[in-house]
C-alpha cells in the first residue's frame, strides 16, 4: 500500500510541475510603439500569466531590419506595435507566420482586412492619422500661426522649426512620404519634401520622438501621428494638433508572428492578450492613444475620433511591398536626404 501511494505522489507531482511550467516559460518579442507602452504591457502580462517577456523597443523600420539579419536563426517570437507598412514588407519576404485568431469578430473591420490582405500573416492593431503638433507657448512667443495644412509648414517662417523623422528607421515617416505620394502625385510629393526639408531642424530615427519634443518646448511644430501630441495635451502641456486641411495618410499598426518563433506557443499568447481587451486598454493607461482594434470594451474618451480627419485611400497593398519602399527610400535619400541643412 505505500508503495503504491509513493507511486501515486510521484505521479501526482509531476503532473503539477507538467502543468505549472506549461504556465511559465518566457518569449522574445519586439515592440514597435511608444515604450511606456511596451513596458506596461510585458510587465501586465508576465503578472497575469507568469510568463517571462524579453521584449526590445524598435522603430519599425529597425525591427524590419533585425528580423532580416535573424531570418536564418531567427531570436524573435512576436512583434507588436507601430505602422503596419514594414509588417506588410515583411510578409510578403517571408519572415513571418500565420496566425489566425478565432476572435476575428471581436475586431473592427479595417483590423480585420490586414488578416485577409497577408493571408494572416498580419493583423490589424490599432489605427490613427498623421497630423502636425505644436508647442502653443513657443508658436506664441514666436510670433508664428498655428500650421493648419501641407503648404503651410513648407513657409519660410517656420524655418528650423519643424521636427520629423527619417522614412529609413521609422514607419511613422515612411506613412508621411507614401502619404503625401498619394495625396500629391509622386514627383510634385518630392518638390514638396525638398522644400519641407529647408524647415526641418532634424530628422529622428523613431516616429515617437516629435510629441515629447513639442510637448517639452524643444521644437516648435512636430509631424506624427496625432494621438501621440495629444497624450501629451491632456498630460496638461502645451500641446495643441491638427490634421492637414488637404488630406492625410494614416496607419493601422501591425502585430505578427515571427516565421521559425522558438517559443511560438508563450507568443501566440501574449499575442491574444494583447489583442483582448485588458491587452488594447493599457494603451490609454500609457497615454497611447491610438484607436484599438477591439470593438468588445469601451475606449478611453480622450483617443481622437477620426470622423473630421480627411483620409486619403491609402495603398495598403502598394505601399506595403518591399519594393516600392526600397524605392521610395532611395530616392527620397537621393533627392531629399541629400541636400544641405
């Protein structure tokens, strides 16, 4: 009889140790949006589930090119966050896997529709629009109006005023230049940056850099995605935004699976945690204020509607090829890059 009860708690002890390192274990992840952001939602997780996060912060551009320079051993599980163009390039070279959640009607459509463009190897994250912030104190003290459209930022008065980033590194610039394309028509969007370029005081390697500088009296006048001027704009700064009066382009941020994922099971979870709504609400706790990709939960107020924004029909599927941003970027290196400060 003790033989067989030592038996039994053996047996019944390694069924606890089976089931509780099902539960733990860690993944490597690369988060591509802001890094309060990043931090929040690996620490939220690991406490909910005990899994480890070993999670780097990229602009997207950068990620796109660590996931190449891994694609023969690849180190990286999942990558999250920020504008879903370098996603969509890294689909369509291979270096990411599908992943179709059974959670699709959770989503808003235009989340929805990534899954179908990259036979799922992308999905919809959260969406937002370009837009230019401004220091209100600076502008006044300045003596210079409030830029309202495209043309107005291209005026000599805002000379050494205006920050941006670099469309090489970040997906937020690559979404400006693939946007004003759109909008302009190709040759007359490149006489268009040339001219912005005279303004620009600097060019950042990360998108997310332009809303603390504004915020902080740094620069006057910063290109981004709006919501990042307005987390700073409810944090109480003088901080004030816009969309561009002509039209502007916009993102839906991306999330994927990394093709050859060592631990593809941890990701996929952390994965649906952060597409549920506990995953998409600690954007707003961040002051992220993107708009999530789940319709089941209630939004933050303070993330800016859409409605007003004058969209334009953004080529996800054109803009999103790795040849057509190779291209665009060598020639905005050759033709804007280029020229003097």
């Amino acid at each position: 009889m003790s033989l067989k009860f030592t038996a039994a708690l053996f047996t019944c002890a390694a069924l606890y140790v089976g089931t509780a390192s099902a539960q733990t274990g860690s993944l490597n992840a690369i988060c591509s949006t802001d890094q309060t952001w990043c931090e929040m939602a690996a620490k939220e997780f690991t406490k909910a589930t005990g899994i480890t996060v070993n999670q780097t912060r990229k602009a997207t551009g950068e990620a796109l090119a660590q996931l190449r320079a891994e694609a023969a051993n690849p180190k990286t599980d999942l990558w999250w966050g920020g504008t879903g163009d370098p996603f969509l390039q890294a689909a369509e070279i291979g270096l990411l896997a599908p992943y179709r959640p059974d959670y699709l009607n959770d989503l808003h459509g235009w989340s929805v529709r990534q899954y179908a463009m990259t036979q799922n190897m992308v999905g919809g994250f959260y969406t937002s629009a370009i837009g230019f912030g401004w220091n209100t104190e600076l502008l006044k003290k300045k003596k210079l109006p409030e830029p309202k459209c495209w043309s107005d930022v291209i005026k000599p008065i805002y000379k050494g005023e205006v920050e941006i980033s670099h469309p090489a590194s970040s997906g937020t610039a690559y979404t400006i230049l693939a946007g004003l394309v759109q909008l302009m028509g190709e040759d007359a969007a490149f006489e268009y940056m040339k001219a912005l370029h005279k303004n620009v005081t600097q060019y950042t390697r990360s998108g997310t850099a332009q809303a603390p500088s504004v915020a902080k009296g740094e620069v006057a006048v910063g290109i981004s995605f709006i919501f990042g001027f307005d987390g700073w704009r409810f944090n109480k700064y003088p901080v004030a935004t816009t969309a561009p009066c002509e039209g502007t382009s916009y993102e839906i941020g991306g999330i994927a699976m990394v093709k050859g994922a060592r631990n593809a099971a941890n990701a996929k979870r952390y994965y649906d945690w952060l597409m549920s709504p506990a995953g998409q609400s600690i954007g707003a706790k961040a002051d992220s204020l993107q708009s999530p990709a789940n319709k089941t939960f209630k939004p933050d107020p303070r993330i800016p509607s859409m409605d007003s924004v004058r969209l334009i029909k953004y080529d996800f599927e054109k803009y999103g090829k790795s040849a057509e941003r190779r291209r665009l970027l060598e020639r905005w290196n050759k033709e804007v890059g280029s020229l003097s400060k």
